[in-house]
C-alpha cells in the first residue's frame, strides 16, 4: 500500500495501485503487526510540560490492547457495538482504540472540548453502549447520562474508585493480554466519525477497516515519502476528529513512526513550539487556523531548536499568505492538503517532487480520482467552478452515514460523491478550493469565495484571522461582510476598517472587496479549529435588522 519511489508525481501516480488484502483490522496493524516483529519499537511519545515525558512500545500496546479487549467483552460489548472515546492525546486513548478495532467494534472518538449537548446528540444518535473518558468527560457526561438509555458502561481513565464507573486500570489489569482479533474485512465498519458540523447538524460518517489503508499514500505524499529515518509525527489537533485521528495517529502508528501526543489544552503557539523542539517533531500537521496563529512567535526559527522535516496542512483553506509566511518563517514549504470526513486525504502537494503553489491544494493522491464536476455528475473541463467530487469506489470512502441511507444517498450522482466545496482544476491538475457550497457569497450577480477575500486580508500586518461571509443585501443580494481578528498591538477604529477595505479593493476585483468590516475579539471556531462561517452569518443578519 505504499508509494513507489519516483522521481515525478505523474510516474507516481500512473504507477500506484491498491493493494487491499481481504483480511484487515486496523488493531492489528497498528499493534500485534509491529510487535511481533519489534516489540521494544516505540509506537508514542508523550510531552509532558514539566520534561517528564514518557515513551511506550509497541508491545505494550499489544498487550494492554488485548487486556482492554477481554475486559470490555466481559462487560457485554460485542462486534459492531460503538465504543465512544471521549479522551485526550495520550496512550490510554491509543489503548481504547485499538482494543475495539480488535474486537470488531466500533470506536467513536469525541472532542473533550464538547459542551454536554453536543455530547449527548452524538451518543444517543450513535447508541454508543460504553464510553472510555476521564474525569473531565465524566463531569460533561453526568449531566446528560440518564437521557442516554443504551449507554451501560462508563469506563474511566485514572480514578479507580468512582461510583458508578469501571476503573479502566482495573479491566486492563484484570485481564489477560492475549485476544483473538475479530476476524474483520477491509469493508467491515470500524470507526464512526462526526463531521465537524461546519455548516449544520454533524453527521456520523461510517468507515470501514479499510480507511487506514486509504490515507497512506495522502500521508507520504504530504509528508514527502513518509517514514525516513527519524521521522516522528504530531499534531496539535484532537485524535478525535477525522484529521488527528488518521492524519497523524492512525498512520503513523500503521507505518512505525512514534507518534507524539500532548496533554489537551486551547491551543498554544509558544507550547506548540515547544512541543516540537522538545520532542523532536519531524513531520507536524498543523491545520489553517493554528498556522495563522504561530506567527504571533517572532522568529521560532532562533527560538526554539526545531527538526521539522514536513509541515502537512488541511481542514481549512491555507491561502497564500500563510503559506509564503511559513517559508520564510519556518524555512519549509507547507504541503497542504484536503479531504473530508466522508472521503478523507485525497488532494495533496508534494514539494520534493514539485507538486506546490501558494494558492492551490495540490493535486489528486495517486490512488484516488478526484475531478470538477457540475451538479449532475458531468466532468467540467480545466478552468470551470463546480463541485470537487471524489469516484467511488475508493477506500477512504465511506461505508455511508450511520442510520441515514437517504443522505448518504443525496451525497452521490452516478459514482462520484460530491464533497459540497466549490473549487476549479487547471490545466495542470492543481485544485483550488474556492469555498463551500454554503459558504459562496452571491454579490451583484457574481458568485464570491471566501477564501480569496480571507486571504487577501491576511496579508495586512494588522490582521491575524479574517472570514468573509454574505451579508443580506435588498439591492446586491448579499454584500460581503468581513470578520477580522487583529493581531497583537493594533485596535479597532473607522480608519482602521477603510484602510482594509482598500486593501481589498486594490488587490482583487472590485466586486470583491467587504463593504463592512466588523472587528472581533474571538472567531467562532468548531472544536476542530474551523471558522464557523454560518455563526457570522447568522450575526450580520441580526446586525441588519437591527435585532
Ligand atoms: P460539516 O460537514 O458537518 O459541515 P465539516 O465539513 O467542516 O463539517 P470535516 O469533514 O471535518 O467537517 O471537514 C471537511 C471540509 O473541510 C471539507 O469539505 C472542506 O470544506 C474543508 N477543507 C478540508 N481541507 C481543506 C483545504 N485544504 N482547503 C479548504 N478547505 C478544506
Ligand atoms: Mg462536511
């Protein structure tokens, strides 16, 4: 399933091909496989803010994966149950997954930054019988937990004597280390995962066994023919989302590269640099909006005594200015790279081999077929806008939303599966995403990106995070409004906002430009760190009516 060495991207992508065995369990791949052959080969890292970190092996892994797996089919969980993971980076969350990918089950991995109500929605649409979580998701979880009846077990992580739960040492003491693993295909479900909820209600998405196969090649073409020697992987984004979970841990894991976790917190650009100087990190993902915030550190390059190899980054649009501020600021070329819950890893840049612009994604993945196509499944040639959509089949796709056949559905016209973006290839196969289908502004008769507008405002000093959304309009349509984040040591005023006003307007087409710039302390951001574009529309709609 890995990339062949070439020397040119299009070599590498006529000559890859899927080699998807008919027996896989992502469990066994990333523990068992590793230590059979090497159990001392360390499979996690932990930072630990007073310099007490600590390493675990793959063997251990093993073992107490297997452990965990007697313990919970001893307290009733069975193939296909959902096991929900409501934890931070660390190895018990490494533990709980792959003791339920073993047991056939499902995992369903949660954010500890949900409030009690995000929670509760995804627990009971889900039927999650068991949670593993620590004392901080119990205290979320009490508040909804007689409203969830098929939840049985609660399993807690580092209290052993709390009523009400199982001690999550105890079962894994309790234990043998030794478990069959559950005899699973590439196409048996796995893992459910929620989208972020970007743009309305999340959806569970259901992947098989086979999604970790599907993002290796993503991950060595965004991290340069991942593993080299001494390659080691974080990212500062929750496992529990789509992109921590299999844009980092999963695959680093699969490949036998340590992977590096750190303790839960808001993030922290000074601590992030910390983290990677201190624990070595060779290949970061680090998605938009955390990229935009570490540049509020002044030359990291002199501060902090950095290994970086790779710097892969998806989830939001890059947008030139971050990525020409990395090259400077860093010395690396950021290699973005784009998928979606439902269809992870299937654009990227590879700088080595000269697939990079500022502007673009990046290019298909070798293995997967992705191309613009109109709303009814017609491929547009280069230079037209349509949807991004990815061909079925395809083995990060998938199985389909829990429980939700008819959305699942209304997600396909013939085998493409369209990712609701709008974006526009050129004739060299680049992508660039323009925005989300909700998200594109309908100004005077021209249909607006965010994206652009985004990062034409990031290139002004005073700005640290921007989101152009539409603002109702009776005369327009919509007219575009910004939403600016200032960087530290500038302050909001009327001169202010007709100075950015301008920038935009003389650096793109005059259609373009925000009529109304607003300033704000905080950009509504979803768990997984993305701008919450909906919220603000929402707010210029209040703001013009006045309510
Ligand atoms: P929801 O579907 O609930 O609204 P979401 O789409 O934000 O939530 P995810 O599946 O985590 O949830 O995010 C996938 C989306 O993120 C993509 O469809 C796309 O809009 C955006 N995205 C991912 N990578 C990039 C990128 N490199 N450039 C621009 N947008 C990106
Ligand atoms: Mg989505």
């Amino acid at each position: 399933m890995k990339l062949p060495f070439r020397d040119t991207y299009d070599d590498l992508f006529r000559d890859f091909s899927w080699d998807i065995p008919d027996k896989f369990n992502i469990g066994k791949a990333v523990s068992d496989d590793w230590a059979q052959r090497e159990p001392e080969r360390i499979c996690l890292q932990h930072f630990d803010p007073e310099g007490k970190h600590l390493s675990f092996s793959y063997g251990e892994l093993s073992e107490q994966s297997a452990s965990l797996a007697n313990g919970l089919r001893a307290i009733g969980v069975h193939p296909g149950d959902r096991v929900a993971l409501l934890l931070p980076q660390g190895f018990e969350t490494v533990i709980a997954h792959v003791a339920t990918y073993k047991m056939g089950a499902i995992a369903l991995p949660l954010a500890l930054l949900f409030g009690a109500e995000a929670l509760e929605y995804r627990l009971r649409i889900a039927g999650a019988k068991v949670i593993v979580t620590n004392a901080f998701g119990l205290s979320r979880l009490e508040e909804v937990r007689e409203r969830l009846p098929a939840l049985e077990h609660v399993v807690l992580v580092g209290d052993d004597d709390k009523a009400g739960t199982i001690a999550f040492e105890h079962l894994v003491k309790a234990h043998p280390a030794v478990f069959e693993v559950a005899d699973t295909g590439p196409h048996d479900p796995a893992l459910m995962i929620f989208t972020s909820g970007t743009t309305g209600p999340p959806k569970g998405a259901l992947h098989g066994h086979r999604v970790l196969i599907g993002h290796i090649p993503g991950m060595q073409m965004a991290h340069e023919f991942l593993p080299q020697p001494g390659d080691r992987v974080w990212t500062p984004a929750d496992w529990a989302w789509a992109g921590g979970l299999l844009n980092a841990l999963l695959p680093g894991l699969l490949l036998g590269v340590p992977v590096v976790s750190s303790p839960a917190q808001k993030f922290d650009p000074h601590m992030a640099f910390r983290i990677m100087a201190e624990m070595k990190v060779r290949n970061a993902f680090i998605p938009p909006t955390a990229m935009r915030l570490l540049k509020v550190v002044e030359r990291p390059r002199e501060s902090y005594d950095l290994a970086l190899r790779t710097i892969g980054s998806a989830g939001e649009s890059l947008g030139r200015k971050t990525y020409e501020w990395a090259q400077t600021a860093l010395g690396l070329t950021v290699n973005e790279f784009y998928g979606q819950t439902e269809c992870n890893f299937v654009l990227s840049s590879m700088t080595t081999l000269g697939v990079s612009k500022a502007g673009p994604i990046g290019k298909a993945v070798p293995g997967h077929r992705v191309a613009i196509v109109s709303a009814d499944g017609e491929v547009l040639p280069p230079g037209e806008t349509g949807q991004v959509a990815v061909a079925r089949p395809d083995p990060v796709m998938f199985l389909g939303y829990w429980q939700d056949d008819k959305a699942t559905e209304a997600k396909f016209v013939g085998d493409w599966m369209l990712t609701g973006d709008q974006g526009r290839m050129d004739e060299g196969g680049y992508i660039e995403f323009l925005g989300r289908d909700d998200d594109v502004i309908t100004s005077s008769g021209y249909r607006i990106g965010p994206a652009e507008i985004e990062d034409c405002l990031l290139g002004h000093p005073a700005v640290q995070l921007a989101a152009a959304v539409g603002k109702p309009d009776p005369v327009r349509t919509e007219i575009v409004k910004a939403y600016v984040v200032l960087a530290p040591g500038h302050v909001p005023s009327d001169g202010l906002a007709a100075e950015l006003r301008n920038w935009v307007k003389t650096r793109l087409s005059m259609h373009e430009y925000p009529r109304e710039i607003a300033f704000i302390d905080d950009m509504p951001l979803t768990t997984s760190g993305k701008v919450i574009r909906r919220e603000l529309r929402q707010r210029s709609v209040l703001e013009a009516t006045g309510s």
